[in-house]
C-alpha cells in the first residue's frame, strides 16, 4: 500500500526514553524509502534501515544496517583506545556474527579522518582506500573510492547548508564525469531541536528519495 507522509510529522522526531543498551545514549534510525518520482511528497515501500549507536559523549560507536522488514543484515562495530573520541578501526559483521571485514582509519591534526583502509577478514587483503576532504566547518565534502592500488574509481561530493545539513550528493567517474546527482530538502525538524526528521531527495524537480529519521536518547 502506497504511503503518503507530510512535513508537519514532525512527531517522528524525538522519543525520550532510556535506550536499553547502558553503553549506549544515542541511537538514530532512519528509514530509507523510494518514492513514486512524482511531484506529490508520496512514498511506496521501505527500502532499508540503518541504526547509529551513541555513547555518552555523542561518539558513534556502532552502525547497523537492516532489511526493509528490521531484520540485521550487517553491523560495523567502532574500535578505540583508551578514552579517545576517535576510532582507531572498525569491523564490519553479518547477521550471524561472522566478521566480514575491517577497517583502518588515519586522521588529521583536526581530528578529521582522512583515510580508511579496508581489508578482507579472511585473509587481510586490502581490498579498497577512501580518501576525505573536508570544509573549514568540519562537514566532509569529498569522498574517493580508490582500489588497492590507490588509483581512483568513483567520487562523491558533499554539500551542505548554512546549518551543516547535507543538501546535495554528486557521484562523479575517475575521469570525471558526473554519473548521479541527488538535492536535498527538509520537510520535518523536530519541534524542541529544530533537528530535520523528514529529509526528501531530488533529482531535478522530481522527487527520487525520502528520509525519515527518529532520535532516541
């Protein structure tokens, strides 16, 4: 059944309750929908689902991906040491438990992370390099996919809006040439928070995507 969902929903927003996790304070779902490509705000059926996990000091620390029906598919799992904020590495999991993969992580004298290296869990090959640039606010505007090699396959590049909301996606060939490109528009923001709840992706005036994100803390 075709769904309909209108920017004053704002009620998507915020739940106040304690997450059952005690490690974790945060947790963001959002809910990737297709949507019918016509003018109309209409969604048809959920594609995915993916949950980010926060600890007390608004740190990632897990990133789950799900079937459209809630069903784990994967999770990547942050590594740190010590007390630092930043991840040192990651792991990524099938929904049985099986690591798949991991990552690698460098980062700069800001604390922005500059690279990350992925390799095989079964054997340690190095699989793929990202590469990331960022903007002097700290929102990260570029992304390099490049092979084991180091040489350059696809990039994406980020915009952002004067509050540091993503507001564009541009999906470019190693020679350059644009393959895809994505606008985007909030249409729900959580009353309390002004935080957006509802985001929609255009191509051109033709509506392509729509998010919508519930925050618990």
């Amino acid at each position: 059944m075709r769904l309909v969902i209108f920017s004053f929903f704002s009620f998507y927003a915020f739940v106040a309750c304690q997450n059952p996790n005690p490690g974790v304070a945060k947790t963001i779902k959002t809910t990737f929908f297709s949507v019918e490509g016509t003018e109309a705000y209409q969604v048809d059926t959920i594609q995915f689902i993916e949950k980010e996990l926060f600890d007390s000091r608004d740190v990632k620390i897990e990133h789950h991906y799900l079937f459209a029906d809630g069903n784990l598919k994967a999770k990547e799992i942050y590594e740190f040491t010590g007390q630092s904020k930043y991840a040192k590495s990651s792991y990524y999991e099938d929904f049985d438990g099986n690591k798949l993969s991991y990552y690698k992580f460098l980062y700069d004298e800001k604390g922005n992370r500059v690279s990350s290296h992925a390799f095989d869990a079964s054997n340690d090959e190095l699989l793929r390099i990202e590469r990331y640039s960022y903007n002097e606010n700290g929102d990260r505007i570029l992304k390099e996919v490049r092979d084991a090699t180091d040489v350059l396959n696809r990039a994406f590049t980020f915009g952002y809006d004067k509050d540091g909301n993503q507001n564009s996606l541009t999906v470019s060939s190693a020679e350059g040439k644009i393959l895809f490109r994505e606008d985007y528009k909030i249409i729900g923001r959580d009353k309390k928070t002004n935080e957006w709840v509802e985001m929609w992706g255009f191509v051109g005036a033709t509506p392509n995507s729509c998010k919508v994100r519930e925050i618990t803390r």
